[in-house]
C-alpha cells in the first residue's frame, strides 16, 4: 500500500487501484483565505482563479469534489497558495546544492567539507538567499 501526500489532499494505491480523498468547501475556503493572506492570491492567472472560484462555488451549492482531475488541479493551485516566501528560498536553494552536487566534483577534492555543507538545510538556504553566486 503506497500513500502520496499532496497539499492536503491523500491519494492512496490500494491493489492497483488508484482511490482519490476529497475536497471541501471548508478546505478550500481556508486555503482560498490563505492565499489572499500571504499574497499568493494576486499571483495567480486569471484562468486559474476562476478555476478556483468556480470549484468554491461548486463545493457550497453541491457539496464535495470528487474528480480526481479537477482535484489534482486544484491541488497545484492550493500548493502555489500556500507557498510561502521561506519555502521558495528553500526550493531554490536545494536546486542551486543539487547543481553543485551534480557537477563538483573538482570542488570536492580541495574542500571536502563541502559536500557536508550541501547536506545542511541552513546553508542550503543561505544558497537559496542569494549565497555564493556562480555562474549566474
């Protein structure tokens, strides 16, 4: 039995068969709050909000959502309202140390000490910051 975790929102593989949890108003109308909290609601397209609006709307007049397509959509747009500054420098972060990773290989051999540091989530988010620029 495989769980996959996404935003809230739990896809389980039972026997080969995919089963999709639901989305209701409530959790949509707190991460809908969320996202016009943080900032996150303004950043969205214009496709994808009424995307979003449309599903609020449908949830209230006839309870939950049940697609799996639609849920999935609507998982990607919960997780970009979420999103928080913190997180994206994270993210960024991680990208730039599996960069260097992938191709230091020549750094590795006089600073040893740096594949350590590639491991340590407060240097990967200094990276992510802005920390030791190269090559961009």
């Amino acid at each position: 039995m495989e769980i996959f975790f996404k935003v809230r929102i739990m896809f389980i593989c039972y026997n080969g068969k995919r089963y999709c949890m639901q989305l209701t108003y409530t959790d949509l109308l707190s991460n809908f709050r969320k996202g016009l909290r943080n900032g996150n609601w303004r950043k969205l397209r214009r496709l994808e909000k009424a995307l979003f609006q449309a599903s609020l709307w449908y949830s209230r007049a006839h309870g939950t959502i049940l697609n799996e397509l639609v849920v999935g959509k609507l998982s990607v747009l919960i997780a970009k309202l979420k999103a928080t500054k913190g997180a994206r420098i994270f993210k960024r972060g991680y990208e730039k140390a599996a960069a260097l990773l992938s191709k230091g290989e020549g750094i590795f051999a006089w600073a040893p000490s740096f594949r350590g540091w590639l491991k340590d989530p407060d240097y990967v988010f200094w990276l992510g910051a802005g920390g030791l620029r190269i090559g961009t």
